[in-house]
C-alpha cells in the first residue's frame, strides 16, 4: 500500500512548487504597434498634428502619421527597435520622445506640444535641434548598454531644455539598468513634477520601487499612471499599466487582487502575452480550467517567450 504523504493531489503540490519558483516578476511592457496622442499645454487634443517616428541606432528608417479627430495616432508595422517620436502642427512642437517596439503589442506615448518649442524662429529651430542631436546620442548610448554616457547626455539634454521630462525618465531609466535605485527614484520624481499628468514618469516610479520591494509605494505609483492613462485617451485600454499594476499587487503576496487586473489587461488587449501568462499563474490555484487555457494562449502567442518553459511545465503539471 502507498503511504499519503499529503492530503494534497500531486498535481497540485507541483503546482504550487512552480508557483513559488515564479516569485518577483519583473513589470514590463512588449509592444507591437505605436499608439499615441498629441495634446497642447491646456491639455486640449490636437488634431492633424504630423508625428514623426524615427527609428535609432543609425538605421535612418523613418515613418510619419497625423492626429485624428480625438489627437490620436497608430503607427503599425514599425521593426522592433529604439524609436525617437516628435509631433508638430504649424508653430508648436514637442519635446522628443522615446518608445521601444517589439512584436506582441503596442507601445503607446502621450506628447504635449508647445509654441516655445515650436515657434517658427531660426533660433528655436537651432536650440530645438540641438536638443534632439543630444537627446538621440543619449539614446544610442542608453541602446548600447553605456548608461553613464547616456545620463550624461540627459543630463546635458536638461541644461538646454530644463523642462525636459524626457531626459529625466531616460535617466531614471538608465540609472534603474545600474541598479542605483535613488537616482532613479530622483529622476522619476522630477519628470512628474514638471509634467505630473504623464503616466510615464508613474510607471517609472512603480518599477523602482517594484525593483526594491516597495510594494505598498510601487502600487501607488502604478495605480496612478493607470489613472493617467485612462484619462488621456484609453490608448488600447491601458493593457500595459494594468498588467504592471497587477505584477505589484503579484510580487506583494495579493494574487487574488492582481487576478482581475490581469483579466482586464487581457481583455483591452488579447495579444498581450505576458498578461496571459500571468493570468494563468494567478488562476493555478482555484480555476484549472482558466488556468489551462492562459498558459495555452501565452504559448500561442509567445512560443519562445521568457516564460514559455514555465508555462510548458504549468500544462504538464495541471490536469486535462
């Protein structure tokens, strides 16, 4: 006779073995398509505004769009890669943005332009080029992985433009790829500052303090660029922000309160791999059946994904 050695059914031990191998998954965001809108200081959308998409790293490759009605635009079929996105109409521009595309979903990006940045003198245009040749270097440099260079350029970016809210998520970023997580915090902080209806800068924060295991503060910070990104257009139903949101709420022990989250990020945008893999993991527990059926899409959507062989040893291990 076979000694129980547990009451649980061994499917279910394996489960949840593979469960707490899973433990701090990183927030982030692939993108497919880039989404975005284009408002003015007032906040008021812009409609016909030109959106040019410029890829980095030297390759040249350009796209152009326009603004609907609403200020919105979509860009499809963009190579993955570093891309640097500026909008202008008549005399207002933006500040340079910049977006990473990869196959999967899209990337999304709210721009805000201005007269000071667009106002048709050849002084403006030159202190506007200027700043987008030292915003690009510091790209290139961010790209190629020297991030001491591209806070350098950043920072030289800022000297030209103190409002820069761009060069300060860059090096906040840059300095979160150096594990130097107060600077980081420092340079989020102030791109919210200077434009704190940017969910950028709070999505910036919340994978800081993700980063650290502040998962109270990183909540907060996610909670409020998801509030942000609702308000400014929908942009494909925030699916980015409520996946990141739903990783925190993961990573501080509260999976039945990321489960919903993750459900909802899968439902304003289907393609998104890594939700469906969450949401599988959020599911192993109480719901097979959906459990079964996320780590199948995620395959689907992401054979040779970075949790493709976790969820291969989900199927093995969950009952048909």
């Amino acid at each position: 006779m076979v000694r129980r050695v547990s009451g649980q059914p061994t499917w279910l031990r394996v489960v949840l073995a593979l469960i707490a191998l899973a433990v701090a998954v990183p927030a982030f965001a692939q993108n497919g398509m880039l989404k975005g809108t284009v408002r003015d200081e007032k906040g008021a959308t812009v409609e016909g505004a030109k959106v040019m998409i410029t890829q980095n790293g030297g390759t040249g490759r350009k796209f152009e769009t326009k603004t609907d009605k609403k200020g919105e635009f979509i860009q499809i079929g963009l190579p993955s890669g570093s891309y640097s996105v500026v909008a202008e109409k008549e005399k207002l521009a933006s500040q340079p943005a910049t977006v990473t595309a990869s196959a999967g979903r899209p990337a999304e990006v709210a721009l805000v332009v201005t007269a000071a940045l667009g106002a048709n003198t050849k002084a403006s245009q030159e202190a506007a080029a200027a700043l987008k040749k030292t915003f690009e270097e510091g790209v290139a440099a961010s790209n190629a992985g020297n991030h001491q260079d591209a806070i350098a350029k950043f920072q030289q970016g800022i000297t030209q433009n103190a409002n820069c809210t761009d060069c300060y998520n860059n090096i906040g970023f840059s300095y979160m790829q150096l594990k130097d997580y107060p600077k980081a915090e420092d340079a989020y902080k102030k791109a919210t500052e200077i434009r704190p209806n940017d969910s950028a800068g709070w999505n910036g924060l919340a994978n800081v303090y993700n980063a650290q295991k502040k998962f109270t503060e990183a909540q907060a910070a996610s909670a409020k660029a998801t509030e942000l990104a609702g308000a400014s257009g929908g942009l494909g139903g925030n699916a980015d922000a409520l996946f990141n949101q739903g990783v925190i709420l993961f990573n501080g022990g509260k999976s039945n309160e990321a489960k919903p989250l993750f459900e909802q990020a899968v439902a304003a945008n289907p393609q998104h791999a890594e939700a469906h893999y969450m949401l599988g993991m959020t599911s192993a527990g109480s719901d097979l059946k959906a459990a079964r059926a996320a780590f199948e899409k995620y395959l689907e959507l992401a054979p040779t994904g970075p949790n493709a062989a976790m969820a291969k040893q989900f199927l093995d291990a969950l009952p048909k």
